[in-house]
C-alpha cells in the first residue's frame, strides 16, 4: 500500500504508512501537527478511487469539491481545519494509501501605520480586526481610531479596494465590519 504524503503548513512534512485505516486527524498528528502558518482548509486528493466503503468511510463531508474540467487538472476534497479541530466527524475523513494531504498556508496581513508593533499577521479564520489589533500591540496613541483604512483585493481582481472604518464603533460592538471583510477576501 503506498504511503499517503502530507505537505504545506504542517510542522514535519512526510510519508504516512497505511498499515490500516487511518483519519486524517491521525495522518495531521503523525505530520508533527499544523503550524501557525496554517489556513483553514486541508486538501485531499486522492490517487485511487475507495474500494468497498463501509458507512464510516462515508461519514466525512467535504466543505467543498474542486471538480477537474480538463486532463491538466487533479480532483481534490477540501476539508475544514476548524471544523477538524472542534472534533466533528464530518470533517475528518478517511485518508487513503497514496492519497495527498496538503494544508495550505493562511494569507499574511499587514497591520501598519500608528500600532504599537508593526507587523504581518496570518489571516486565520474568523479573525476580527479587535484581535488583529492586539496581536500588535493595539493602536498607538496618536491613532485616529475613527478612520482605519484597509486596502483589500477581491478574488479575480487586480485592483485593490480602500474601505475607511471607524474603530471606535467596532470596538463597542456597533459594527461588524471587519468579520464581513474576511469572509469576502481571499
């Protein structure tokens, strides 16, 4: 049985010998885990079509398929990370021998400008811009925390989008702005 690889954002990239069926929440941990690079998905592809599936084997759900349109292309599951890590079944399938697991590397984000410790953050799902704020020491004191610009790019387009904030609202909860932000960026 070949081995399944897993690659991307895990601590020890590496074969997994499939002596017997394993989870990909076993083939993670076998892998040293994620790292804090990880985004919030996993990809599977698989190399070989399951060969009597049993109702277990079933049980997983793929948040989503990428369906291959021409020969190029590779079929691929993707699976949630934190849907894995919250324990539910549906999210941790069966990996199978020479299937492929790669976890791919979050989006950085770039908090500049008047924060006490500029720097690149790694967008992590769900992540709002209070928390963003305090990961980098939160805003200076001569911020203008009524005006935060943040420049976005929105999937298939080159040109980026300016949006103003005001903080002050987001801070006392007027406001989700910043959730609705990562939702619809990539």
């Amino acid at each position: 049985r070949p081995p399944a690889v897993v690659f991307g954002a895990v601590r020890s990239p590496s074969r997994v010998q499939m002596n017997r069926k394993v989870k990909l929440l076993e083939v993670l941990a076998a892998s040293g885990g994620v790292t804090e690079a990880a985004g919030g998905d996993v990809q599977i592809f698989h190399t070989e079509p399951l060969m009597c599936p049993e109702p277990e084997d079933l049980a997983a759900v793929p948040v989503d398929t990428f369906q291959a349109t021409d020969p190029t292309q590779v079929s691929y599951d993707i699976f949630s990370l934190r849907e894995l890590k919250d324990g539910k079944k549906e999210a941790n399938p069966i990996v199978r021998p020479g299937d492929i697991v790669i976890v791919p590397e979050s989006q950085p984000v770039y908090i500049t400008g008047a924060v006490r410790a500029p720097q690149g953050l790694y967008l992590k799902d769900g992540m709002q811009l209070k928390q963003a704020f305090a990961m980098v020491g939160g805003l200076a004191k001569e911020a203008k925390a009524s005006e935060v610009i943040i420049w976005r790019r929105k999937k298939g387009q080159a040109e980026r989008e300016k949006l103003i904030i005001n903080y002050n609202d987001i801070k006392k909860e007027k406001t989700n702005v910043f959730k609705k932000w990562v939702d619809e960026d990539v």
